[in-house]
C-alpha cells in the first residue's frame, strides 16, 4: 500500500471518528460523491416538477434494501449547510416495483428548509441520507376486501402507493373480489399531482374522486357531486359500502376532523391514519419536574418542554427523527415518574414503559434511560 493510500486512510478514519454518529461520508453525498464502502444512502435519478409546488424525486435505492410497505414512509436525510435534516416521504409506487427505484413527491412549503431545497437544488446525481422505513398506516399483507381512502393535500402520496398496489393485484374491477374507492381533496383539481395515473387507476377499477375546496363554503354544501369539505354525504356517494371497508386516512387536522363526524367516534378509532404534521397541545401549567437521564447520569430541571427538547438542552444528544411523534426512532424507557403524552394530553405513569421523548414532557420528577 503506498504512503499516500494509508495517508488517505488514515485522515478519513480520524474524520470518521470526529464526525460520529454523522460519518463524513453522509455530508459529502449530498454533493454527489460516491464511496464504495457506504451502501446507506440513495441516489437521485431523476427530478420532476409536475405542478407549481411538487418536486418528484426517484430514488435508486442501495441494494439490499427494501421499500417500505404501501402506504408508509422513508426517512430521507439532506445535507444543508452542513447540518443533516430529516422528513418522512411516502414511495408513490406500486409494491410489485423490482427495479431498485423508489419514487417520492415532496410538497414546497414556505419557508420550509427542505422542501425549498429539493425544489431549487435536486438534481440526478444528488446523495440523500436513507433512514429506516416508519407508518402507521400500512397495506397489511393480508388485505382487506373493502378498502375506502381519505386524502388531502400531500397526503395523496401513501394513498397512491395503497391503491397502485391494489389495483396492480387485480383487487378491484370488472369480476373483483374487493372494492377500493378514494376520496382525495385538494383546493383545486389543476393542483393535484399525478393525474395520469389516478386516471390509470379509474380504469383499473378504483373509484377515485378528487375533491375541490376552494370556495365552497361548507354550510352551503350540498348532497350529489362531492365538493368542498368531507361530509357523510361524499362518503356515502363514493363508498355506499364503506361501513364494513378499511379505513385509510392521511391528510390535515380539518379533514380528520370531518371524517370523525361522518363515522362517528367508534368506528373513527379503527381508522388506519398516517400523519404528516404534529399536532402537539400546550404543556399545562405546574408540569416539569427533575429530569434523570439515568444512561449519562445527567440530572437536570425540566421546565416542561419536552423530554427531547431537555435532554438536548442539557448537553446531550439522543437519536431522534421526526420530532413529531411519527417515527418513533427517539423512543426510550421511562423508568419511574410521570410524562404527559402531548398530543392527547394523557400522562402515564407505568414504571418501565416506553415513551417518544419528543411528544412526551414530564409531570414531576422523571427517570429515563437516556
């Protein structure tokens, strides 16, 4: 081996080291460098801008690696001024795809970091970081004969992947077992991606009806031609069956809520919902505590912010994801104490329970394995 080989090897090793848990590898792949010897990350292969704020991505996916079911997501790292940031995209392809690719749509947001980014940067050639597939509302393997979506605004990206997949098993149509019918809302038909292919899918034999919005006041809807916000009636329309059909649901707080007061509570909780936005409450007054980070034995006061948010202002840094409660990658073991769950408001007290440190706070002094 020559000097300059083990020169080379050597600084990239201390690099490596420097870097952990963020090899150095991870932040160059954003420029399009390739290193043999790192098989974690995808590659962009082609770029498309279908409607005025979608960025479609298609992703060569490191061999070994598998999709994730239809319907959830993968974790996508971006490199951005040397700091790693992290979402969750669902593939919109069928689960009978083998060609290694795996095709995302990432919606722009104002002032969104990543979203932004992708729109004005991604190009072919262009490394992302590749997390572990999450969801909460999955294709099961067995699948269920009556299958009713519910989408809105990006939300339509798991909804594709469930209904390309049913439709590609020939689940539905002329002599079909099942039936899949999909309501999917948007502020105006012209804004919705993907239109050839929920064409593909009508006459595949899913009842696909894309929803307009904007405009309609929802005192003033009426019964007939779904418009405007979610109500019985447009579920009755598409999906006079839908009573004993599986649920899906992705889309904002507006359109959950609509569809709890179309089903009613009971049948709503069986519901399969996969969320793309947090939708954490206030902590209440009185709750924080001494927080006891018992791995790292770090003890410090909790003012009640969450348990992520502490342990990070504390001088630590526990793996994380999302930070929305989704992904569950910074789940961790609360030994004894109180925490409240944020987003329902709940607090839990069983000893040895496992908690998502970024959705939870503590009620009182806390021990957790961090």
């Amino acid at each position: 081996m020559t000097a300059p080989t083990i020169s080379r090897l050597f600084s990239r090793g201390i690099t490596r080291t420097l870097l952990t848990p963020h090899p150095v590898e991870h932040y160059v792949r954003s420029l399009g460098v390739t290193w043999s010897d790192d098989p974690t990350g995808a590659t962009v292969v082609t770029v498309d801008r279908p409607v005025a704020d979608v960025t479609v991505l298609t992703l060569r996916l490191p061999a070994g690696v598998s999709r994730p079911a239809p319907g959830a997501a993968l974790e996508i790292g971006v490199v951005i001024d040397g700091v790693v940031h992290r979402r969750h995209y669902s593939p919109i392809d069928s689960a009978s795809r083998s060609d290694g690719l795996a095709t995302i749509a990432v919606r722009r947001h104002p002032g969104g970091v990543v979203s932004e980014h992708l729109w004005s940067e991604a190009a072919a050639g262009m490394r992302l970081l590749l997390g572990s597939p999450v969801g909460e509302a999955a294709l099961p393997r067995d699948r269920p004969a009556d299958v009713l979506l519910v989408s809105g605004g990006s939300g339509i990206t798991p909804m594709l992947s469930i209904a390309s997949t049913l439709a590609g098993e020939g689940h539905c149509g002329d002599g079909a077992a099942g039936r899949v019918a999909w309501l999917h809302y948007a502020r105006r038909v012209e804004d919705v991606p993907f239109r050839d292919r929920i064409r593909e899918l009508s006459r595949a034999g899913v009842d696909v009806r894309v929803v307009p919005t904007a405009g309609v006041d929802p005192s003033e809807q009426t019964p007939g031609s779904p418009a405007g916000h979610l109500t019985a009636d447009h579920l009755a329309e598409v999906a006079p069956w839908h009573a004993d059909a599986t649920v899906f649901l992705c889309g904002p707080e507006g359109l959950a809520d609509g569809l709890s007061a179309a089903l009613g509570a009971e049948r709503y909780a069986g519901v399969l919902r996969e969320r793309f936005t947090a939708s954490n409450g206030p902590v209440p007054e009185g709750d924080g505590g001494t927080v006891t980070h018992v791995t790292s034995g770090v003890s410090a006061h909790n003012a009640g912010t969450t348990l992520l948010e502490g342990a990070e202002a504390a001088g630590l840094s526990p793996k994380h994801g999302c930070r929305m409660g989704i992904c569950h990658t910074c789940t961790a073991v609360r030994v004894s104490g109180a925490t409240r769950d944020l987003r329902t408001g709940e607090v839990d007290t069983e000893p040895g329970c496992r908690v998502q440190i970024c959705v939870s706070a503590p009620v009182g002094d806390v021990e957790i394995e961090l």
